[in-house]
C-alpha cells in the first residue's frame, strides 16, 4: 500500500494548498493519513475515498503554541501497515505533481529515500535560496519502507522528546544502522521548501530561515515565484500581499482555547475540594 502523512495543525490556509497538490499528483497515494492537533479544525477534509484514495483525518488534542511534529508522526505510524511505502507531504511547502509517484518508484529499490537539493522560498522576505546537501533529506522530502528496522527508528526519533529536526536525528540513525537509503536530484521529486507565512501555527525550525541565517536573494520581480510555482504563482502571491492581515483569529484562537482549559482545570480542582 502507498500511503502519504501529512501533519498539520492550524494551517488552513496553508493546507489548503496542501489538499490542491495532492489532488494534482499523477499518482495519488492509497491511502492520506493527516493529522490535525489545531484549535481551528479541517473542516473542509472528512474520512472517506476520493477517487479510490482512502482519506484518514486523525484529531488529536488541541495544543495551541506547542510544537507537535514528533507526536502527530506517532500518531500517524500507528496507522501504517508493515510493507507500506510511506511519503511524507508537508502542509506548508510545495510538490510538483510527479512527486509521489517518483517517490515511490524510488522507494523500489531503497528503504529510505530523500531529496538532495533544496530550494526554499520566504514569502515574508519576497526572496529566495537554494543549496546542495548530501547528508540527510528533509522530512518535506522523505519516504521510507514500512520495515521493523524503519519503523523503530521513527518510533526512537519521535519518542525522545527532546529537539524537532526529525529529519536529521533520523537520517543520521538510518546511516548509523547502515539501513539502504538513497539521496536524490530527480526533477520530478524536486520539492520547494515555502517559509514566512505569516499564518498558522510556526514551523519547528522557523527561526533558522531568518535573513541573518540565510544568504537570501530578493525576487523584487516575482520571476523565481512564477518559476518555482508556476499555476500556483497567485496563490502565494496573496499570502506575500495580505499574510499579515490573513489570520488574526490565530494568536486569539489559542488564548481563548488555553483560558478554556484554565477554567476547566479550576472548576474541577474546586469540585473536588467541596
């Protein structure tokens, strides 16, 4: 069985495009396994086939402000059958419709495999970056076998609790334990990594794509948006345009849900006392 993971939480906007992607590709997976832990549910995405892809919505607690990766992959890999292919598909970056089938084709003759270059555009800045790396994939462009020996390295990685590069803790285990895996430059796996939202919940390793960091080149011309995303192109421009003003309900959304639970947790201290 082919099946994608995406997790997700308080990214509407951004799933949104998600959920477009994935009705492009020229090989839809089996089964979508998504995850949501947002206070602002997925409304728009229920349980059910979509020509003959299984669409699997797992709800988790709401955990406004937490970052939540390693447990919404758990979560997922309790789902996953031994022998599944499994491809990772991010909510907030971009895929070509060619990604998931290449990616399984890829995963034919390697247990894990991962995308070589990387390529990322800042909607907050209006510029871009691009670099090679040949030690590890990212999680946006990750796919393994469902083996006893992946699965446990997964498990290990997302079980720790302590960082929240998944992807570089386990690339590195994955080549520790000597387990075939294969780094790719193929074009048609090519994802496009998509920071400065300015909406939704923040990514794991935000911080590290500020200017300070990154030797960015400004796209004062859209030319690097319309050639990274092509039909998609407006889409982003809007977010580059309005993203500030697109979500205010966020940062109130998780007050209002972090002042329910303290009222909860008061009511049933007190009833407890009395």
């Amino acid at each position: 069985m082919l099946t994608a993971i995406t997790p997700t939480g308080d990214r509407l906007h951004q799933f949104a495009i998600c959920y477009e992607l994935m009705m492009r590709q020229t090989v839809k997976p089996d089964r979508w396994i998504i995850v949501d832990d947002g206070v602002r549910k997925l409304e728009n995405i229920v349980d059910g086939k979509i020509n003959n892809m299984e669409i699997m919505l797992l709800r988790r607690n709401a955990s406004p402000g937490r970052i939540t990766l390693k447990e919404n992959i758990l979560a997922a890999l309790e789902k996953i059958n031994i022998g599944d292919k499994v491809i990772f598909f991010e909510d907030d970056d971009f895929y070509p419709d060619t990604y998931i089938e290449a990616m399984s084709q890829l995963l034919d003759n390697y247990k894990v495999v991962g995308g070589l270059l990387r390529k990322y555009y800042n909607l907050n800045y209006q510029a871009y970056w691009e670099f090679s790396r040949s030690l590890y994939g990212t999680l946006s462009s990750t796919a393994f076998k469902a083996e006893e020996k992946t699965f446990n390295v997964f498990r290990k990685v997302c079980s720790n609790g302590y960082g929240h590069e998944v992807d570089i803790e386990f690339w590195n285990t994955v080549k520790a334990e000597g387990i075939s895996n294969f780094l790719h430059s193929n074009p048609m796996a090519q994802v496009i990594g998509v920071k400065g939202w300015n909406t939704g919940r923040r990514g794991a390793v935000a911080t590290t794509h500020k200017r300070r960091y990154r030797k960015y080149i400004y796209d004062t011309n859209f030319k690097c948006l319309n050639c990274y995303f092509s039909i998609f192109s407006e889409k982003y421009k809007s977010f580059i345009k309005h993203g500030l003003l697109i979500d205010l309900l966020r940062p109130s959304a998780g007050a209002i849900n972090k002042l329910k639970a303290l009222l909860k947790a008061k009511r049933f201290n007190h009833s407890n006392i009395t």
